[in-house]
C-alpha cells in the first residue's frame, strides 16, 4: 500500500501464497492474481513485485477503489 503496509491477505507480511493469491498461466505468459487477494486489498494503489528463481524482478502497480482494479506495468 502507498502508507507502507502491506496488501492482500495474510497481510502482517509481503509475501503472498502461491496459488492463493497469485498463479502463473504459462499458456498465457501472465500473473494471474485471485479474487482473493482483492477481497483483502484496501482501495488505493499497491505496487506488486514478483520475484523469479532467475533473479528478475517484475514490478505492476495496481490501483483498487471498490470493485474497480486498474494496473499498469513498472518501468525503472
């Protein structure tokens, strides 16, 4: 969350759980994040970052207000 604390659920820690809150679709090449990580999600922007096994860092910042979820990729 943009205060510095952290989204979704189980949120004493920025980690999610796999498959709970997020999942890969290889078919697709995407993140597919659940339902379940928005119904714990407090409206305002959150900035998303995946880490990979070979290093890389992908950052997505999402903005929630209500039902209402917008995102967009990072670029630094």
């Amino acid at each position: 969350m943009k205060d510095g604390s952290f989204a979704g659920p189980q949120n004493w820690t920025s980690y999610k759980e796999y498959a709970y809150t997020f999942r890969p679709d290889f078919m697709k090449d995407r993140i597919v994040i659940t339902e379940k990580f928005f119904n714990e999600t407090k409206d305002g922007e959150v900035t998303l970052k995946f880490h990979f096994w070979g290093g890389d860092i992908v950052s997505y910042k999402i903005s929630k207000s209500g039902a209402q979820v917008t995102g967009k990729a990072v670029t630094e």
